[in-house]
C-alpha cells in the first residue's frame, strides 16, 4: 500500500477533495499524511478539518502553526487575528469534537524513514530526538492542563535548543523548532521574522535544512509550512507546501518513488 505526504491545506477543502480523487484514481486506498496548518486563512477551515478527521485510520497528520492557533483561540489563550477565518469552527456543534480529535495529533511522524514535520528541525536534534520531543507536547496537548500549555506556548525564546531546558521554555522551544522554523544560524539559533524565499536570508543564517553538519540528513525529511520556498525535492529532502490558500498548487508526494499529484488551487489570500 502507497502513502502519500499532502502539503499545507489551510481550509481549502475543496482543492483537498480534487486531491483525493486525483490520488484514488492513481492509487485507491493510499494511506496519507498530512504535513499539518489544516485550517486558516482559506474559506473552508471547518469543512476541512472535519473531512482530514472524517478519513479515520487512512490518514495521519502532524500538528502545525495554525492548527495550535487554533486551539489557543479556543480555550482563550490567544485573540484572534485579523486574517484567522476560523469562526466558523468555533461556532460550530461538533467544535469539541473536532479539537479534542485535533490536540491528540503529533508534531512529528516516522514514516518509511521519512521524518515528518511541519516546518523544520534544528541541526541539534536527530531523528529519535525529534520523536521523543514531540512526544513530550503531545502529552501536554492531551493531557488535563492543556489549557495551560498554550497559554505558554507563545513566544520566540529561548532562540535555541538546550538538553538542559525544562518547563514552559522547553515546550515553547520544541514547538517553535517544528512548527515555526525557517532559518536558523550554524549553531540553531531561529530567526522568525522573515518569510520571504531561502535566496537572500538574513545574515548569518541558512535555511535549517542548509545547515552544515545537521543531525538529520541522512533521514529524508518531510515538511511544509514555508510557501514561498515552493516544491523542493532532494536526495533526502521534501518541502510539499506548494502555496496552496496563496494560488499556487497543492501537492501529494509518494514516499515510496515520488510520483507527485498536484492540482491548481484558486488564490483565496493576497501575499501582499
């Protein structure tokens, strides 16, 4: 049995149904793999949240940005923003269903020795690490005080990794290397302001999967998150958020050989 990787979909079901079907014709029954930021900023998040949990055991999916945004604005730990367009869940009569079924999801799966996140690892980290920290926040998100945990969750420091960090710093550095991470210095110090394409980084920084001697690159990683990076396709290297909710595509990558799946996506949010 095939399992396809499926790139960022931010609430747009209906290019998500396209995908399905596209990928059924190839290969009916495929298991898939959701690279996580299933809702926001596209004008379906309900719709889509609830098809991703409608596909049971066929599908899996790490947990991205948006999607823990999701969950802070719903237990109030975080206002939503000016172009989050998820109310629509908030409001509707399944909401607790939904994100119960959302919170008991991970930042990382190990799939076929293909290493699944949604946005990077830091060059410190190896793959038994990976899976062992995001281990470490699903048990906060499923735990009691998951509440709590995101009211924490927000911040940008500590800016890199130590073995020695613990509570609230710790959780908040984990989840910031997996689900927010673009650049980082040769040490795995982040940088998160800039979003722009890995051709004229910040000084001093790479994009995390450039970094010399990162812990990871002899396991082929997984990832999403970074549109404007677009498709990229290495030895040991999938970058599958093809811009989907911004007009580009969104993209299925075979794990087994690589055959991809694409359709054309509608542009339902304005990069400028």
């Amino acid at each position: 049995m095939q399992t396809y990787a499926i790139g960022d979909l931010q609430g747009c079901a209906a290019d998500l149904e396209l995908l399905l079907n596209r990928i059924d014709e190839q290969s009916p029954n495929a298991q898939l793999i959701f690279v996580g930021d299933l809702v926001n900023r596209g004008p379906e998040s309900l719709r889509t949240l609830r098809l991703v949990r409608g596909l049971g055991e066929r599908a899996r999916t790490v947990l991205g940005n948006h999607d823990l945004h999701l969950l802070a604005i719903a237990c109030g730990a975080r206002a939503r923003g000016r172009m989050d367009t998820m109310q629509e869940i908030l409001s509707a009569p399944d909401c607790n269903e939904l994100l119960t079924w959302l919170r008991q999801q991970p930042l990382a799966l190990f799939e076929q020795n293909h290493l699944i996140v949604h946005a990077g690892v830091l060059p410190q980290w190896t793959a038994v690490q990976v899976m062992a920290l995001s281990d470490e926040v699903t048990t906060q998100l499923r735990g009691p005080h998951w509440q709590d945990f995101l009211r924490t969750m927000y911040g940008n420091t500590p800016l890199r990794w130590n073995d020695a960090l613990q509570g609230e710093e710790r959780m908040r550095c984990i989840v910031n290397g997996l689900t927010r991470l673009r650049f980082c210095t040769a040490d795995g110090d982040m940088e998160f302001n800039t979003k722009e394409g890995p051709g004229n980084p910040p000084a001093g920084y790479l994009p995390w999967f450039d970094v010399p001697n990162r812990r990871t690159a002899e396991i082929t990683v997984v990832f999403g998150h970074w549109s404007t990076l677009g498709l990229i396709q290495r030895p040991h290297l999938l970058g599958i958020d093809s811009g989907c909710v911004w007009g580009g595509k969104l993209t299925a990558v075979c794990l087994e050989d690589r055959r991809l799946v694409q359709v054309d996506c509608p542009q339902h949010q304005d990069p400028g």
